[in-house]
C-alpha cells in the first residue's frame, strides 16, 4: 500500500496539524517502534480494523479495560439504557451506590470507595488522601512504576538510595517533586534503609503490586510483605496501584493473589481504574473507613469531579462486573493467557531468540532476554531494536501488540484458541527473521 491509499498514513497526517504529535496519548503515535500508527475504525470481540479496514488480534484491549472483548452485547445494552436516561447529572444516582457495593464486595480491604474518571485523579487523589490522613509530606515510589500523569508521581529515579525530585517530564518543578522518594523495584535492603531514614516522615508508599509500566515484572512475595510490615511499623499508608491489575489479574486483583502467600494481606488504599469502568471513562480509589472518612465533605482533604459516577459509565462499569464475576470467567481467562505465552516460548526456544515470558490473569508481558528482569534496569537491558523489529513483524501479520516494549499485555475473554494459534504462528515466522 502507498501513502496514498493508506488511510492511516492520511489520517496521521491530518491528526499531526491539530493535535501535537497527532495521539492524544504519546505511546499512540509509535514514536518509540517506527511507522504509522493504526487508526482504529471499530471492534468487535478480540478484534479491531484499521482505517484500511484491515484486522487485527488486539492484545491491547484499550491498554487494558476490554476484559470481556470489545462490543459485548449485555454491555452495549446496558450502557445503551443509561444514555438514553441521561448523559450526565451531576447528582448522585442509585448507579453508581451499586458499583460502589459491588467493587467492596469484590476487594475486601476496602470499606469505602469514591469513584472519579481517570486512573491519573485516582492515583493523585489517593496521594492527597494519604498525605492529608497522615499529617505528613513524603511519598515513596518505585523506578518503573507509573502512577499516573499527576506532578508529585511523575519521577524517574535517580539511581541509588534516597534520590529525591528529579521529574521525569518538563513543567514539574523542583519543589513539587522535592517530596517524591524513589527507589528500586523489588530491592529490600534498598528498601529497609529507606524507612530507615524516613519512614517517620512517609506518608505512603505507593506501588504497582505488579508493574505494568515496565512490561511485566512482579513484586517478589518478600518484597510485597516488607513494604506491608514497615508502612505498617513506621505508620505510613500502602497505597496499591491496581489501575491495571484490578480486577485483571484475578477477581479480587493483585491483592487477593498476594494474600493468598502472604497471610493477612491488605493495602490501605487501593487505586483502581481500566477494567472497572469497562471501556468507559471510570476509576476510583478506596481503602479502610478511617481513611475515606478524611475525604471532603467528611474531612477535610478535599477531591471532586464534575463527571465523577457519571451514569453512563457506572452502567458500563457494573455490566462489566456483572459477567466477570460468572464461574470460571478467570480460570477460562487465565488459561487462555497461560497458551499464549507458552506459545511464545516455545516458538523463541525453536528459533533461538533469548524470551522470557510471565502472565497472572489476563495480562501478560514478554522480554526478549533470558530470564525475567526483575527491576527497571534490568528491562533496559532488552534490545529495543529488536523488539521493534518484531513488533513490526506482527502488526504485518493482524497481531496489534504495544507500540513500545515497556507496556504489559491484556487478553480478553473474546480471545479464541484459534486466535492464541494464528498469533504464536504469526510470531513463530518473526522469530525467523530477528
Ligand atoms: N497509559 C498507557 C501507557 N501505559 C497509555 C494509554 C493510552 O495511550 O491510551
């Protein structure tokens, strides 16, 4: 196809005069992989077509929120109902009283929830909360992890113990971040030392029970029950990032996998979003009651939203939440997830290409090294080139992957053994070639 008759080629070009860099989110535009991003036209189950009208498998799963697949019927249906009784109201509704009962009875370590409308406002106003609970100004946060866009969470670390403020994007200063601490992923001594020096002063710690930012690299069991036991010594809140965990990874999400090793496991505040809003704009932040008490109008940590519960999206959310709590919805999903990385391995393995793969759920990551890395410096490791190379591999052959090597994978319950074939197949010819 020439530039021509590309529409996506023409859309970009169009996109890039009116919006800056043409994607309303930067890793939409391919910056990272090469080539032309895909403008998508509709999608139904596991599937998406381009602007050319071509498919492909969609691994993406609108980064995430598409657990059931796109289009599902008793979804469409129900948000289709609430539209037409109302867009937005601004006013509270019996709606979104029922999304918040269903999402408590789902994570038991939260008795009250507060719904917003992005991962971001979730993740900002859970740093508020803390802070605000806590009477204290210092966060903690690990390389890799992303929170969110917010200010005070946009910090990449400096490398070594105690590195404060250096953010990552420009228009953040100094003094905004000068609170931020940052550490390495998964590292302990790193870890007790920190507390060691300012756990008094830490208002949480916040993490992504398995990072999604950074590919796929899970907390080790001793290094989730050590950020457990020294917030818990030292008096600051375990914030649990769960935006692309929740309710993705296993029906109580990444918590309810750890509790399982880890007796008496629980955040004190968990920040949710994607899968619970079901495609739609919804997220929410929830914890124990003495904490949600803070929030305005109870207390005086203030947080608000024009569209917060809005109708549309709460019906969405609980349509969702309806179907993935069926019998065997995660087993079926889990099992689904589990073929395609082995797939994958096995198709490396054969070629020789060094790949390593891991998945929990419904989300996956692979690296194309020999073993799982188990921080952000070790993902740096991979051979971006290479990635890009088969990433570009895949997207010839009707596989849609991230466009960038450090983003997990979503499949979803639309996802067909066949479907889980054509990929490894497809990959198994790109191995070929790397
Ligand atoms: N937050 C996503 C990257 N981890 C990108 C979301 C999007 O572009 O839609």
């Amino acid at each position: 196809m020439t530039h021509n008759t590309d529409r996506n080629f023409s859309l970009f070009e169009r996109a890039r005069a009116v919006i800056p860099g043409g994607v309303n989110s930067p890793v939409r535009a391919f910056k990272a992989v090469g080539g032309t991003p895909r403008f998508i036209g509709r999608a139904q189950g596991a599937y998406m077509w381009d602007a050319n009208g071509t498919r492909y498998i969609d691994y993406i799963g609108s980064w995430g929120p598409m657990i059931l697949g796109h289009g599902h019927p008793a979804v469409l249906e129900a948000v289709q109902k609430a539209a037409v009784d109302g867009l937005s109201f601004g006013a509270p509704t019996e709606r979104e009283v029922e999304l918040a009962e269903a999402i408590l009875e789902l994570m038991p370590s939260m008795d009250m929830v507060r719904l917003v409308s992005s991962g971001t406002e979730a993740g900002m106003s859970a740093i508020r909360l803390a802070r605000g609970a806590t009477g204290r100004s210092k966060i903690l946060k690990f390389e890799g992890c992303y929170h969110g866009h917010a200010d005070a969470l946009l910090v990449k670390a400096g490398s070594g113990l105690a590195t404060f403020g250096n953010a990552t994007s420009a228009g953040v200063p100094p003094e905004v971040v000068q609170h931020t601490l940052v550490l390495e992923y998964n590292n302990v001594v790193q870890l007790e030392e920190a507390f060691a020096l300012h756990g008094r002063d830490l208002a949480c710690l916040m993490m992504e029970p398995i990072a999604g930012n950074m590919n796929f690299v899970r907390a080790s069991t001793e290094f989730t029950r050590r950020c457990r036991e020294l917030c818990t010594e030292y008096g600051a809140l375990l914030v649990y990032d769960e935006v692309m965990t929740g309710f993705r990874v296993a029906l109580g999400g990444a918590q309810s996998v750890y509790a399982q090793q880890i007796p008496g496991f629980a955040p004190d505040i968990t920040v949710m979003g994607k899968v619970i809003g079901g495609g739609m704009p919804l997220a929410a932040f929830g914890g124990r009651r003495e904490v949600m008490e803070q929030l305005a109008p109870l207390g005086a940590v203030y947080q608000a939203g024009t569209l917060s519960g809005n109708p549309v999206a709460t019906a969405c959310g609980l349509a969702t939440l309806h179907e993935i709590r069926k019998p065997g919805f995660y087993e079926a999903l889990a099992s689904s997830t589990r073929a395609l990385v082995s797939g994958l391995e096995a198709a490396a393995a054969d070629e020789g290409v060094p790949f390593c793969a891991d998945s929990e759920g419904g989300m996956f990551g692979f690296f194309l090294l020999p073993e799982l890395p188990q921080n952000y410096a070790e993902v740096m490791r991979t051979d971006g080139q290479r990635f890009n190379r088969l990433f570009h591999g895949l997207l010839e052959r009707g596989v849609y992957l991230a466009p960038a090597l450090y983003e997990a994978g979503f499949v979803s319950a639309a996802h067909t053994q066949d479907d889980i074939a054509a990929t490894v197949a497809a990959a198994r010819e790109v191995f070929k070639t790397l």
